[in-house]
DNA sequence: GTCTATATTTGGATAGAC
DNA sequence: GTCTATCCAAATATAGAC
C-alpha cells in the first residue's frame, strides 16, 4: 500500500514538473529566455518562487530540463515525420537526397516555430549555463542522423559535412532573426540541399 | 577664448566616452555581453558606477554606441581591406568573383575576431534593446555592398541573396558557437562563394 | 567631473511555520 | 507542499556635497 502512495506521489510530482516547464516555455517565448525569472514562473504556475524550489534545485536545473526536453522533442519531431512522411513507402534506400531534403525541411521547421527553444538548443545565449551530459547526448544523436543522411547522398568529407551544418545552421538563423514568422529563408531549404549535393558529389562524392 | 576652453572641454568629454567604449568592449569580451554592468565598467576606467552617467545617459545607451562603433568599424574594414586587396590594380570590374569571395573572407575574419561583437551586431541578446536609426543605416550600407557584389557575378535574384546572406551568417554563427578561435568554418569562405555561384549563375545568372 | 550616500528594484535562494 | 518572512547580492539610477 505504501508503494502506490508513493507512486501516486512520485507521478503528482511529475505532473507538477511539467506544469513548470510548460509555464518556463510560454513565459520564455513571452519575454525572452533571460527575461525568465523565479517570480514570475512561480506566478504562472500559481506558486511562490520559493516554492519552485521544491521542484527544482535551482534555477539552471530548469534552464537545463528545458534544454533536454527541446533536444528530446527534435528527436520525437524526426521519429513522428520521418517516418510518416517516407518510412513505410521504403524509399529511404531509393531516394537518400530527398530523404535529406525532408530532415531539412524538418529541422528548419522545428527551428522557426519556437525562436527561443531555437536560441535554447542551437545558440548560448545564457552566460553560465552548460547543459547535463544527458542534455548533450541527445544534441550528438541528432547530428550523427544528419551526417548519416548526407553520407547516404554520397557525400562523405567532413569539410562539406561543416559547410552544410553552416549552411542550415544559418537558414534558420535568418529566418528568426530577420523575418520571425514568415518563410523568406524557410522556402529555400530544398533548393539549398540542392545546391549543396550538386557541388560535392560532383567533387568528392560518388554516384551521382 | 572660450570658444578654445568650450572645444578643449568637448574634446576631453569625447576622449572619456571613448575610454568608456573600449573598456565595455573588453568587459563584454570577458564576460558576455550581459554580465556588462556599470559596476564593473566604472571600475575598467577608474570611476565610479555613477560618473558615467555624465557620459552616457543610460546602460541602454552604452549598448547603442557600441553597436554603431561595430557597424562602423566593419565599413571601415570594408574600405580598408577591399581598397588595399584589388583597389589600386582595377581588378574588380575585371574579376567579381575574386571581389566576392574576398568581401566574404573580410566579413567572416571580421565576425571571428570579436564573438561578442558578432554576436551584438547580428543576433539580438539584449531583450529590450532597439538600436537607433543612425546604427542602422550603417548596417543597411554593409547589406548594399554585399548585394551589389552579389549582382556584379550575375547572380541578380532576390532569393539567390537570401541564399547568400544565410550561408555566409551561417559560416560565422557556427564558427562561433563551435570552434571559437579556430578556423573550421571560416576556411569554407571561398568553397561557400563558388558553391553558391555555381549554382545561381548556370540557373538565373547571366554570363559563365 | 567625480565622489559619497542612497533610493529603488529585482532576482536568486534559505528557514521555519502551517 | 506551500506559504510567510527574510536574507543577500547585485544592478540601475538620482541627489547633492566637494
């Protein structure tokens, strides 16, 4: 008996913690990511800032949870689309360089609808902070499946695997810098991956 | 004669605020650009926290002045280097490419060299700060050169420049965030123009 | 022009009552 | 588990003496 009340406990608890981090994500889109205060999160879940602390040991713990659940939703994001989008129609094998193009565009997506988590995951925009070993594993496993895709595209260096990390990397940039909301760099993902395959398969590559 | 002491006056406030800038530089170089505190900054230049404000009005105004310095000094580097390269040898009619590919290498030596003013000239990591119409048309002139350069190699669409603008901001966003100080992304500033310009130029250029 | 003194605000975090 | 009551530190900014 003992045991399910501590569950009951554990699982309220949990709820709890994602009530936090739900309410740290809408004020963080509100007024920017250092604009996130104790204050006005334990006002936004209906608490005292001290009470957070129950919850979190600090406040970098929760910038850190944030940064883990962005990382572990970008996964989620490629499983979900990936997957819907090609997996069962088996072309992956067929077509690697529009199997790269839908992860772009996935990426690019993912990046432009949340500016903030975008800043979170991709640039450092809080001084101190420096994710969890765990936080970073899932940031790795995103990038090994990006230079997977582009390998399978016959494109194999790592100085063109550098210049597509650039060249998406600042796609989204721009889009969320200069024009929030809109598509003026979003639309030029498929046309950038295809830049990109004609010139380095042609160079290093292999089949074309 | 006190037209000569009210010029002496000027000068010597004129030389203060310089001061001030440089050691707000090499503060935010230090320790990010929001650990930069009148505190601190006092302290670089031998003040109080308070004296500056016979300097400058307000922290926000110090973040404006320092924005237009950068935007400055880039068109200054600009005019420099740019001159000083192929200037005198009248090679840029005769060889746009070469004038593209160099501009490129000057903006991204440019933003590697100093993180922080990379950082405050092109992402945004003050919340609240706007910076004034003055700074602006600096960094509208930088945009002009860089999209009169683009059209001088034939490439004349506005989506090709929004293609240009994101790979070159990406070289640099990811130089600086993963390789700071090094050169992984800053060496791909050529191979970044020729991709680019192959691809534009066979598709909606003009001459080969 | 710079200082001391101070106002004001804000933010992170702890202790202990209930 | 949440609250009240605080603490402590830091930061922007103003007033007035020297």
């Amino acid at each position: 008996m003992s045991g399910t009340v501590a569950d009951l406990r554990t699982l309220r608890r949990e709820l709890t913690r994602r009530r936090i981090l739900d309410a740290a994500w809408e004020l963080a889109r509100e007024q920017g990511l250092p604009g996130l205060t104790m204050r006005d999160l334990g006002a936004g879940v209906g608490m005292r800032a001290q009470s957070l602390y129950s919850y979190f040991p600090s406040k970098h713990a929760i910038h850190d949870a944030m940064f883990a659940q962005g990382n572990r939703a970008l996964l989620d994001r490629y499983a979900e689309k990936d997957a819907a989008d090609a997996g069962d129609r088996g072309r992956d094998r067929d077509n690697p360089d529009a199997r790269l193009c839908r992860l772009n565009r996935i990426w690019l997506e993912f990046c432009a609808e949340d500016p903030v988590r975008h800043q979170l995951l991709i640039q450092r925009p809080i001084p101190g902070f420096e994710p969890s070993a765990e936080s970073y594993r899932a940031a790795a496993e995103v990038l090994e499946l990006t230079r997977a895709a582009v390998h399978a595209c016959g494109v194999t260096s790592p100085r063109a695997f550098d210049m597509f990390t650039g060249l998406t990397a600042g796609l989204a940039a721009q889009q969320n810098a200069n024009d929030p909301g809109g598509t003026r760099w979003l639309r030029l993902a498929d046309e950038a991956v295809e830049m990109f395959l004609q010139h380095y398969r042609h160079r290093h590559g292999g089949s074309p």
